[in-house]
C-alpha cells in the first residue's frame, strides 16, 4: 500500500502480522503488530524489529488507530515516544497526530521470470 508524503512515495506493506514501512533508503522500519481487542476506534500496536540507522527506536512501540472504508485503509497515531493513540482522526494528512496514512492496496509487482 502506498501513500504521497510531501511528494514521495511511502510504502507500506502488510504480511500476516508485519508491517513494513519505506520511505526511502534513511527511513524505513520493519514491525510486528498486534490488534487489541474491544478498542474504539481499532488500534494497532507495532513493535519496531528493524529500521535504518540509527537503530534507536527498535523495540519501541507506535501506537495507532485504523479505518478501512471504500477500500482505503488509514493509519493515524503518534510517534514511537506515544504512550496511546489518538481517540479519533484528523480530518486530513497532516493535521493532528504525527502522522496519518491514507492507504490504497497496490497490486504487488511482478517477479523477473529466469
């Protein structure tokens, strides 16, 4: 899935239950995440495995809340220092959390045949 921040190309991949998310070769993070049960609006809470140096935030916990309407997962929380998400959204990127993500699935790209 990706999302244009400040005219580049995030992306975020979701896998079972990893989370990887690029930016570029400087910022990106590998995570696993859980799903607390019974939260409103839904939470998800990753776990930082890896990530570009400096590797300060690994083991650190972000805290988000999640939507998925009309095919468009959004993502909002606040950094890795949180200690909760936010209780709602922001009407727009940018606006409120430290970060929100509104996300479109993007076909996976093709393996080069050998």
């Amino acid at each position: 899935m990706s999302d244009n921040e400040a005219g580049g190309k995030i992306t975020i991949t979701i896998t079972g239950n990893s989370l990887h998310f690029y930016r570029d070769p400087s910022f990106w993070f590998e995570t696993t995440f859980t799903l607390p049960p019974d939260t409103d609006p839904p939470q998800l809470h990753a776990t930082i495995r890896r990530s570009s140096p400096p590797e300060d935030s690994i083991g650190e916990v972000v805290f988000a809340i999640f939507k998925i309407e009309d095919g468009t997962l959004t993502l909002a929380g606040e950094q890795a220092s949180a200690v909760e998400p936010p209780n709602a959204f922001p009407s727009a990127p940018g606006a409120g959390p430290s970060f929100r993500y509104d996300l479109e699935k993007a076909q996976p790209r093709a393996k080069n045949p050998k």
